[in-house]
C-alpha cells in the first residue's frame, strides 16, 4: 500500500542506472512531487499555534512525571484530555514493569588498602551487609571463579568481555558473598545489571586505579578483606501508560487496508527533572499535530502516541510495538519521533535513524525542511528514545532532537524558562509537513516502472558522513 515517492523522471534514470551509485544525491530541482507541495505546507503552518505547544510544556513541567507515579499518571490524564478536546477518542493503554529504586548508602572499605574508594552501585543491585576476603577473578567466568575459590568471599572482577550481571550471577553462584567490578578505563563506573533477577549478590564498580592496586596486593601475596554495605535499593512493579490518539485514514480508500504513520513523544521523565524539553517538547509537538491535522483529507492512518516509562528502557514504546498485530505492522511506513526538540541551548536538528542509513522518515523530513527552510534537516545515527523499538520492528524510524544536547539534560534546570518557541515552532513544521506530505489524499498516476512488491529507491539529500 505503500504510495509512489519518486518521480516518474527520477524512477527511470535510476532503472537505466543514469545515476551514479552514489548515495550522495543531490535532489533535482522541481523533479520530485514531494517539493512541489507548497499549497499543502502552507495549510500545515498556518494551522500550526506554537503557543499551544508552549504551554502544554509549560502545564506538563510543573513537576517530574517518573513512570509509575502519580504525577505521571497526572500528565497522562492531562493529554488525554487535550486530545479528547481536539475531537480524538484517545485511549489510555496501561502496562506493567519493575522498577528500581537506587540505594540510599553505598559503602566499601578494605582492610590492607588505604587509597581513595568510591564505589557505585550497579543498577539493579541487590542490598547486603557482607564481609570476606577479597579474591581476584579476572573478567569473572565461571572457571575463572572457580579457580579463585570465591566461596564465602568477596569477587574482585574486571570490566570487560562478560555483561555486569553475567559476571555477577557468576560469582554468586560460586558462592562469593559480594562482587566488585574495577572499570577498565578511566573514571567512575555507573553500570546497569540490566534488570532484576534473584541470583544477584550485592555489587558495586571502583575505579581502575583502585582496583589495579588490590589486584597488585593480591599478586603480591598479601590478604585484603572488604567489607560492603548496599541500603535502600528495592525494586517492584509499578504501573506506566501510553496514550494513543488514532486519526483514521479519511478518503478514497479502506480504513482497513491504509498505510499507517506514527507520531510519537514521551510523556514520562527521570527523578528530579521537570523534563520540559525531556521530553514534555514531543509530547506537546504531538499534541499539536494532533489538532493541526485532525480535519484533514488523508488515505494514510495516522496514530498520535504519548508513551511511558521511556527512561526505564524504552518500555512503553516496546509494549506498544509489541502489541501490533501483523496486519499492522505491515501496514506502518513511518515513526516521527520527537524527543527533546525546543531547547534554547541545544544545538542544530538532527535526524537520528537506529542504523544511521536514511529511511521514509529521513526523506520525508528532509524534503519538507527543504522546501520550508531551503536546507534539508542533517540525519546521522543514534538510538536512546523510543524510534528503536519501532526500527527495531523493521518500521522506518528517526528520532527528531537537537544536537549537541543542552546542559540540563536530566537535570532539575530541564525547565520552561529554556524553552524556544522558534524551535519547537520549526521542528512541528517540518515534521507536519512530512507527515501530511506523505498522508494526503492525492491523485496517483499509475507509473508502468512501479512493479508491485518492488521496492523503489528514493532520492536522497545526504550529506556529510556522522550527521549527515
Ligand atoms: N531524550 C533522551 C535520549 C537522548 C538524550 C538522545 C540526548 C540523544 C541525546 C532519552 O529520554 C533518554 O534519556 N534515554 C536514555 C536511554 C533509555 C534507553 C533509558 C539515555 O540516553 O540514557
Ligand atoms: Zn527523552
């Protein structure tokens, strides 16, 4: 179901191989139909009310929304009643993760080592109150701990090769009563065991330098004991949502059978920050686009999705994404996904695909920043926000954020005060004009090169290497 992109012109120079293989294209000027939208575009911008997008954020900010809280809970209440009023029957999708609660005392002392310590707990770690020799156990396999004979002791390990928690539910179950990794690089280690599990002993990271210098002591035949104290850490389940707003396909075509495209934000943020532009900016750009687009013509669906407990891991993004159906994700063209996209101290806008290459997402975007601005939006490579979850369900994706990110990531400081509407104003441009771009209702010219099931190149506008 997927609409013809390239020009009848363009399509045919590529079959007879008239371009080169490059994929640094520039796009010829008034070839494609996608830059001869302007009455379109304008229909888009005129509708689009940046202060709208301003105090959404501005409302959402108050506080932090951790998923899980009532204050996330709060917020999903808020969107789902800003899409209602725009015409949407938005639907809360609840679901369920564990969450972790770091600890509140993290301490290690040894006993034949005076230097400085600071360890960190693992992500995930268990609490304990242990004590015991220390033994080296190299990168902590199973044969490695053996042969140190880590039973009733404390397993000193080195980064690398192994993940955290295999290292560490290694030695638990050789019995050692509490693990320590020393980094193999330098600087603090802040390391995730990935999630909860029960075979964990208590686990914290040091430093390389003090973890050579017990290795060295050992070596040298000398005993060092420990002793480690983790408190405070829990972990339980908790209860997150997505909120969906869903625009059917309007015209010309069977709601069953249209492409489907997302549009996507996340609504929760870390402990501590207020998360205006981590990212109340998407959700509320999201929220825009909603009403922007609500009463127009268009054969493709378009979903409007606020998702949860992002910052745990993708979580909410990955429930959803896990439960289309087949039919669906058949269906789904396209991911526009906005987070972090209106900070006054953020650099310029980027264009991240999960794999670096451009997608439907990139082309789409990039001509629609042509047209407005006369420069196509760069693209690189970067994953960290929900766009991974649908590129990693083979749906093209990219996720819209400035770059270099501003000083108050995750910080209390992530406020409204830092908050450009020239910024959010150009990103809910570019990304509206895509969206309907690729979303309106238009004649099709039957194309005699298109051969169904085949799939077309597209013209790109790529440019340099990282961000292109
Ligand atoms: N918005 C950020 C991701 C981000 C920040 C991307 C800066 C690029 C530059 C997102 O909300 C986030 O913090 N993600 C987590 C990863 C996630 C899998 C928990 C991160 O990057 O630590
Ligand atoms: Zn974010």
């Amino acid at each position: 179901m997927k609409k013809p992109f390239l020009s009848l012109t363009i399509a045919t120079t590529l079959a007879l191989g008239g371009v080169s293989s490059s994929p640094v294209l520039a796009a010829p000027a008034h070839s494609s139909p996608s830059e001869k939208a302007p009455s379109s575009d304008k229909q888009i911008v005129k509708r689009i009310n940046v202060d709208k997008i301003y105090n959404n954020i501005a409302y959402l900010s108050q506080s932090p929304r951790v998923a899980g809280t009532e204050s996330e809970y709060k917020a999903v209440q808020f969107i789902k009643k800003q899409f209602k009023s725009y015409g949407y029957k938005a639907e809360i999708e609840e679901f369920q993760f564990l969450s972790y609660t770091d600890p509140n005392k993290v301490e290690l002392a040894f006993d034949g080592y005076d230097g400085k310590v600071q360890p960190k707990h693992l992500t995930y770690s268990v609490n304990g109150d242990v004590s015991g020799d220390v033994v080296y156990a190299g990168i902590g396999t199973l044969e490695e701990l053996e042969q140190a004979n880590v039973a009733g002791k404390i397993a000193l390990i080195q980064r690398g090769n192994l993940s955290f928690a295999e290292k560490v539910v290694n030695a638990a179950q050789k019995g050692a009563v509490g693990v320590i990794i020393y980094n193999n690089a330098v600087g603090d280690l802040n390391g995730t065991l990935g999630g909860v599990n029960d075979q964990y002993a208590p686990a914290v990271t040091i430093t390389k330098e003090a973890g050579e210098a017990v290795v060295a002591k050992l070596k040298n035949g000398e005993k060092v004991k420990a002793s480690l104290k983790i408190e405070g850490a829990s972990s339980g389940e908790k209860t997150s949502y997505n909120v969906v707003a869903t625009k059917k396909a309007t015209k010309n075509i069977k709601a069953k059978k249209s492409d489907i495209i997302y549009v996507t934000g996340h609504h929760d943020s870390v402990a501590g920050a207020p998360g205006a532009n981590d990212d109340a900016s998407g959700t509320s750009v999201t929220l825009e686009l909603a009403r922007v687009l609500k009463d127009m013509p268009t054969d493709t669906e378009i979903r409007f999705i606020t998702f949860g407990a992002e910052e745990n891991g993708l979580l909410g993004s990955q429930h959803y994404v896990d439960n289309l159906s087949e039919d669906e994700i058949n269906r789904s063209i396209a991911n526009f996904n906005l987070d972090m996209v209106g900070s006054k101290d953020a650099g310029e806008l980027v264009l991240l695909t999960n794999d670096g290459e451009p997608n439907l997402v990139t082309d789409l975007s990039q001509a629609s920043s042509k047209r407005l601005n006369g420069v196509a939006t760069p693209y690189g490579e970067g994953g960290r926000s929900d766009h991974v979850s649908f590129s990693e369900a083979g749906i093209p994706a990219a996720l819209f954020i400035h770059n270099p990110s501003e000083p108050w990531y995750h910080s209390p400081d992530d406020t409204i005060d830092k908050i450009s509407k020239e910024k959010l104003q150009d990103v809910a441009r570019i990304v509206g004009t895509a969206v309907y771009d690729q979303a309106k209702v238009q004649e099709k010219k039957p194309n005699p090169k298109h051969k169904k099931g085949k799939k077309q190149r597209m013209p790109h506008l790529h440019f340099k290497k990282d961000i292109r």
